[in-house]
C-alpha cells in the first residue's frame, strides 16, 4: 500500500506578523491629527519609522506570496499574480480615498470647523472634480495622506523585472535595486502627484522606496543573508541609534539651540541624507542598524512572540492590508473627535485607546470572513437535518 505525500505548509515567521502588527498599530496612533501620542513613536527617536518596517516586511512577505510562483509556475504566471495584486491595492485606494473624502465632507456639513477638506488639501478634488477623479484614477493625483499604497504598487511592479534577472543570478537583482536607487538620486525622479503643479510629485517615491523594499524580498528569498551578531557590529549599529535621536526631529532641540549650535548645524547638513520623499539613504542605515539590533536581540526568543499575549498584535500583521485601510480612516474618525471633545490627557488616551483595539477586533473579524467560520455551522445543520431524516434502523431480535 503507497501512502500520498502530504503538501506541507510553510510556518509563519512570528516575526514578520508581529512586527508587521506593531507597524500598523504606530501607523494608527501617528496618523490622527494633533494626537500628543504621537511624540513618543519611534519615527521621534530616529531617522526612519514605522514605514520603513511596513515596506520591509511587505517585500518579505511579497517574496513568500509571489517568489515561489515565479520558480514553480513560470514567469508570465507569477507576473499575472503580482499584477492581481495590483489591482487589488489600485481598487483598495481608490475605495479609501472616496471614502476618507466623503467622511471629510460629511465633517464640514456637521460642524462649524475645522475644515476637515483643508486638513488633507481636497479643496482640488471637490472644486474640480472632473479633472482630480480623472488624476485620482491615473494616479498623478495623489494627495499626501493617500501616497503609501501607489508606492506600493510601484514596488510591486517592478517585481517581475527583479525576478527575471535573478534567475540570470541573483546579484543582477540586488544590483538592479541599487541601480535605480541612486539614478532616482542622480536625476531627480519622481512621480507627478497634482494635475495643476508640475512640481508636487509623490510623497513616497517607489523609485527611492524600493530599496527597502527589495531588501525584505531578498532577505526573504535567501539572496541576502543578514550578517550573524557581532560584538563590535553590535555596538556601532547602537551607537548610531542612540546618536541619531538627538537630531532626527524638531522637538529635540526646544531650548538646546543656542547650547548645541553644531547639532542644529548638523540636523540642517543631513536634511537630503534623511529625506522621506526620496528615500534618504541615512533613513535607509538607521533602519538596518535598528533591524540588526531587534533581530539579535529576538534571536533564540522567537517562540516567545508566540504567547498568547501577543497574538493581538500578530493577527493585525496577519491582516496588513485591509487594518492599513481601516486606520486611515479611522485616524481620521479619531481626530474629528479629538477636535470636538477637545484635547487633553483623557481624551487622547479615549481615542487612542479606542481606536487601538477596533483595529484588533477589526483584523480578529477579517481573520474569521477569510476562515469562513460558518462553513462549520452549514455542515453542523446539515449532519443534524441528515440525522433526522434517515430512517430509523430496525432492531433484530436474538431470534433472526
């Protein structure tokens, strides 16, 4: 007798849902308005932030969803994949955006002020439509809230390209990244992002973000292997975390300015070096010192992200996409109430706390539409209807 081999299922890293779940949770405090929680995420200590942690761990997870496609099935398979998934973050913006600006419309109708179509710039949208839907669909109208997602579609897009020259040899790959990196420095680029300004371009540009991008898918797919832990390493990826912080933002230098006039120099002398809009490679340093720190500190402890405690936050990295969507509008939700309650302790801590754990009782609720938790009451019915309608067995006496 042959026994069939079993498909065996390729475990979850915890680490990439974990970190991926405490990107969204920061991604949803850093975007309500005027929210004082805010000072205290990490983007306040350092160079890069939480976004540098979503693309990562996007292009690591892209690597697991679309690499093995590509190695499996074909090429003209896996780029068919990777172009399924644009349409779905190309249908998920344009939904989001509608629906943040009918929520900011539905703000100014309700109350006096603020100007909630101020607060994101969509006084273009509203006063001329026709031109600003056609941008919006063509993406060269993209507002700075709404830049994320067609940075992510342009990294994604540039995934079969990564893919074919890998199978050449995957250094060609890794060189490609690079190479577009620094000729996006070298001339400029960008990407239009208002129909009547030639020179707003796209807050995140996927030609600058990539890099990060393709850093996780490589990780991901072995062509990159991240230096073991190092003592010496160690230290200087942690001295320049700690030296970072001082001169990442603003608030640091209330009061110090006159004191320390060579930190305010040096803040101004880095300004392009730690640009988000294009990706300034100090940005780009401070996140994979910080990634080498965590990395080996969780070494050997990755079962410990496991516990139970934790599994909030894994099951909102579980649910990237659709959590990401929810904050965005929820952050807004959260900063028309701040603006109404007025703000002060209690209330930041209200929607701050509120809106953290919709967003975890939002990704348990798609968790279970994907597991289609009532398939087991169909069947459960339909075994007892079963049970009910057959006939009952006669019963033999000792006799027959």
């Amino acid at each position: 007798m042959t026994t069939q081999p079993t498909k065996t299922r390729r475990q979850r890293d915890p680490r990439l849902d974990f970190f991926r779940g405490v990107a969204m949770l920061i991604i949803f405090v850093a975007h309500v308005p005027q929210n004082h929680w805010s000072n205290f995420i990490p983007a306040r200590f350092g160079f890069s932030d939480a976004a540098e942690m979503f693309v990562f761990c996007s292009g690591f997870a892209a690597a697991i969803a679309f690499g093995g496609t590509f190695i499996k099935a074909g090429f003209w398979h896996g780029t068919g994949r990777v172009l399924y998934r644009i349409w779905q973050l190309y249908t998920a913006h344009i939904l989001i955006f509608l629906l943040i600006a009918g929520l900011m419309l539905a703000g100014n109708a309700t109350f006096a002020e603020p100007d909630y179509i101020g607060r994101l710039n969509l006084h273009f949208f509203f006063n001329e439509t026709p031109k600003a839907l056609l941008g919006l669909l063509t993406l060269t109208y993209v507002p700075n809230y709404f830049d994320i997602m067609p940075m992510y579609m342009g990294a994604l897009l540039m995934i079969p390209v990564f893919m074919a020259l890998a199978r050449l040899d995957p250094r060609l790959a890794i060189l490609f990244s690079i190479s577009v990196y620094c000729l996006n420095w070298i001339h400029d680029g960008g990407l239009p992002a208002h129909p009547d300004h030639a020179h707003i371009e796209w807050f995140f540009n996927p030609f600058g973000w990539q890099l990060v991008f393709f850093t996780g898918f490589a990780i991901s797919r072995g062509w990159l292997t991240p230096p073991p832990f190092n003592r010496t390493l160690m230290a200087a990826c942690t001295i320049f975390v700690v030296a970072a912080a001082p001169v990442s933002h603003w608030w640091f230098f209330v009061g110090y300015q006159d004191s320390l006039p060579f930190l305010a120099d040096w803040r101004e002398l880095t300004l392009p070096w730690r640009a988000k809009t294009d990706y300034g490679i100090l940005r780009f340093i401070h996140f994979l010192a910080l990634a080498y720190i965590v990395v080996n500190l969780v070494r050997g402890r990755e079962h410990l992200l496991l516990h139970k405690a934790f599994h909030p936050i894994r099951t909102v990295g579980q649910q990237a996409l659709p959590v990401f969507l929810l904050n965005m509008w929820l952050a807004q939700l959260g900063g028309m109430v701040l603006d109404q309650l007025g703000r002060s302790q209690a209330t930041w801590a209200l929607v701050n706390l509120s809106g953290l754990a919709i967003v975890v009782l939002f990704a348990y609720l798609v968790t279970a539409i994907k597991k289609e938790w009532w398939r087991a009451a169909i069947e459960t019915r339909a075994a007892a209807s079963s049970e009910r309608s057959s006939p009952a067995s006669p019963v033999l006496s000792p006799a027959e």
